[in-house]
C-alpha cells in the first residue's frame, strides 16, 4: 500500500509547489501518520501535533529529500522523529536506546504460553481481543514499539524500516522480535487466564 501510494504522487509536482499534489500527499498519508502518532503518545491532540508537524517538515524540506528512500519511507522517518521528540520533550526520564537491553536469549522468552488454537480464529480479531492487542501495545518501550508499529502495524519491510528509523536492518530484526515476544507473553497470560475462567464455567 506504501509503495503504491508513493507511486501515485508526483515527487517532481511536489516539488514545484503543485498545492493539488500536496493534498493528495496529505490525503492519502494522514490516516497512517495520525495513527502512529497516536499509538506512540496516546492522546488525539499529540497525534494531531505530529501529523501536523510532519506535513509542516515536509513541506519546507520537500527541496532536500534526494530519493535514496522511497516517498513512503521518508514521511514515515519524519513522523517518526516527531513522535519521539514529543516523548522526549513529555517524558525526558526515558531512555530511548535499547540497543543493550535484552542481549541474550533467555531474556526474549516468554514466562507462559497459551494454547491459543483452543479459541476460534475470529476470536484474536474480536472487539476484545483487539483491545488486548492494543493494550500490550501500549506498555512496548518506545524504541520497540515504534518498530512493531513501522513494521507489523504500518506493514513496511525491514529496509524500509530501518530506513525510516535510521537503524541497521540487524537492528530493526532485534527489537521486533523483542518486541513480538513480549507482546506474545503479555498476549498468552490474558488468552491463558480467559481460557481457565471459561474452562471453570
């Protein structure tokens, strides 16, 4: 969806300051900005500021962007880095490298698992099971978070990714797999203790 997105605005309209063009760019990028931001900081009006301020960089920075990444990637990388600065700015305690957190493997597995093939399908995609989803989100560190929205979220591959985030591929693997177990752990205690309440029913 990106990469076709990307290919349907004109980079060279963009710009020579077409104004139609850049409603479009807008139009078709808000929903996944506005997204993002809201999944990093939680709040509509911090969503809103790092849309905002994303179009606001892209607009005065339109003239540098050399194309070494796609259109997609480069939107992505300033929303990005909008959302990090608001959380910095919010909450300057956090420390946003996790680069040495978590080296060895033992630290990557989950304390429990569910047996989640005991639930129908459609039940993960449930208003519940949404919910669950969502909150397991929301307690990510930041850095991996940012990560599993780019790519498992947003649907980005690892390059683009890394591109976005100006991390190494290696990187980016690192904290999605971090990131996917600890979603998985805090995903099969909410399935495991919803099983048992059924099972005791």
């Amino acid at each position: 969806m990106n990469k076709t997105m990307s290919l349907e605005i004109s980079l060279e309209a963009l710009i020579a300051g077409d104004r139609a063009e850049f409603a479009r760019l807008v139009d078709a990028y808000s929903s996944p900005i506005y997204r993002l931001g809201f999944r990093m900081l939680g709040t509509p009006q911090d969503a809103e500021d790092v849309l905002q301020n994303t179009f606001l960089n892209v607009l005065t920075h339109l003239s540098t962007f050399e194309g070494r990444s796609s259109l997609s990637t480069w939107l992505y990388r300033i929303a990005a880095n909008e959302a990090l600065m608001l959380i910095r700015k919010k909450k300057p305690e956090i420390n946003m490298d996790d680069s040495q957190a978590g080296e060895n493997d033992e630290d990557l597995l989950p304390t429990q698992f569910a047996d989640w093939s005991a639930l129908p399908e459609d039940e993960l995609l449930s208003g519940e099971g949404k919910k669950a989803l969502d909150a397991a989100i929301e307690t990510l560190p930041e850095s991996m978070r940012l990560v599993f929205l780019l790519r498992d979220v947003e649907g980005l591959s690892i390059k683009e990714t890394a591109d976005a985030l100006n991390l190494t591929e290696t990187n980016v693997k690192t904290r999605l797999l971090r990131a996917r177990m600890l979603l998985r752990e805090q995903l099969s205690t909410y399935y495991g203790e919803r099983i048992a309440r059924e099972e005791r029913q």
